[in-house]
C-alpha cells in the first residue's frame, strides 16, 4: 500500500491520541499529535508569564519559539526551544489555558503551517480538532471520534488521578465540556466534522476494536 495521510478530529478525551498512535505503529506511519504543539505555545505563554488576553504578546512569544516532535518510547516527545516539556504540557494550568490560547487566529496559522510541512511526505496519522477540516482537507481517511462526555471525562478521570487528587469526576465532566464549547464555537477552524470524515462513537467501543475499524477503512476507503 503508497503511503497515504490520515486525519483523526474529535473532542477531547475521545480517545484521538491513543488510537491514533495504534494506527500509526501498525501502519508504520508517523504519529502527529497537534493538541501538544497548541499545548506547547500554551506552556511558553504561561512560563514567560504572560496573559493569555495579550493576544499580541501570545502572537510574539509563539513566532519567537521554536517546537520540535520527535518520537518516543511512551509516544510523541515535545520540545520547546530545546527543553523537553512532554510532562509539563498535560499539566492542569496548560490544560484549562488551552483552549483560549488556540483560538488566536495568528497562532493556528502559525501552526497549521508547521502541519502541513510535517504531512507533505505523506505517511501520517494526525490528530486534533481541525485536521481533516482545515490542516489536511486532501488526507486520504478521515475519521471524527466521540463519546458521551461523560465517559470521556471518566477515561481521563482515570488517566490523571496520580496528578490530581484533589479533582472530582464532576469537576473534570465540567473541565471538557467547557473545553469542547470553547474549541466548537471559535471563529477560526472550530472542532467540527468534516464533511467526508467517517464518524466513530467510542462510548461504548473498547479501543483495539476502534483501531481495528480504522484499518479496515484504510483497506477498503482508501
Ligand atoms: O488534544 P488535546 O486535548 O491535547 O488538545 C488541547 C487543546 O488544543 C484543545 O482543547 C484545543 O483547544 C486545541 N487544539 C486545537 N486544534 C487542534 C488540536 C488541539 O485547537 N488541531
């Protein structure tokens, strides 16, 4: 099979990243996790101390920087002008900053351009909340996965307790739901479904089975 790209959308804790890193080891694809690279800019904002309301100064400080991926043991490693922040990005500061930060217009073309550039060779699994809207409009497989809020705020429930102990279910349920209006109703490249991007509801679908139907669509759709 040529190498083809594919482009994974959902809101998050869909299970996107996890999926999306299976699909790719099977295929001997390249793995491009988008939400670290906004997670990144969102980092060195915080880091440098600046408000996520001075879009300006956000704008320059995210020209200024320089963000790297690279593989790793345990997935995607990020780098922030050669500092390895890959822990420092899921931290609950980055996480609930986000969303406000990726709505700056200038950011994501800032970024979109550094997508682009890393799925031109083709032979990449991309996951975010634009990717088969707007980043790969021509990716060869799109797929938008979901699930109810609730169990996506379970699964990270279950993922971020030995960092959070003090957060409830109830709290983290609140957290994403906040997070997915921000992404949703945003001017540029809100999370949407694209139009041609196969939709796969996960509420109920453990996940060998969700990447075992995302193969079979590689077999037979593209
Ligand atoms: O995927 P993850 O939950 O790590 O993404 C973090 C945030 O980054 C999202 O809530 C969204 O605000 C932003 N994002 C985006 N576009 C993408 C990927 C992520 O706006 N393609």
């Amino acid at each position: 099979m040529d190498k083809f790209n594919i482009a994974i959308d959902g809101p998050a804790g869909a299970g996107k990243s996890t999926i999306a890193r299976l699909v790719a080891n099977t295929l001997g694809f390249v793995y491009v996790d988008t939400g670290a690279m906004y997670r990144a800019v969102t980092w060195n904002v915080l880091r440098l101390g600046l408000s996520p309301d001075h879009t300006a100064e956000v704008i320059a400080a995210t020209e200024r920087m320089e963000i790297r991926l690279a593989p790793g043991e345990n997935g995607q490693q990020v780098f922030v002008n050669g500092q390895d922040v890959t822990l420092d990005i899921r931290s609950a500061e980055v996480t609930n900053n986000v969303s406000q930060i990726a709505a700056i217009a200038e950011v994501r073309r800032n970024l979109t351009v550094k997508q682009k550039q890393l799925a031109a060779n083709k032979g990449v699994v991309m996951d975010g909340r634009d990717i088969g809207s707007h980043v790969l409009p021509n990716a060869e497989l799109k797929v938008f996965l979901t699930a109810s809020v609730r169990v996506r705020a379970e699964r990270r429930y279950k993922e971020i307790q030995d960092d959070r102990t003090d957060v409830t279910l109830e709290q983290l349920e609140a957290e994403i739901a906040a997070r997915d209006r921000m992404d949703e109703s945003r001017e540029t490249a809100p999370l949407v479904q694209a139009p041609d991007a196969v939709l796969l509801d996960t509420t109920s679908m453990p996940i060998p089975q969700v990447v075992e139907r995302i193969l079979e669509l590689c077999r037979t759709e593209v």
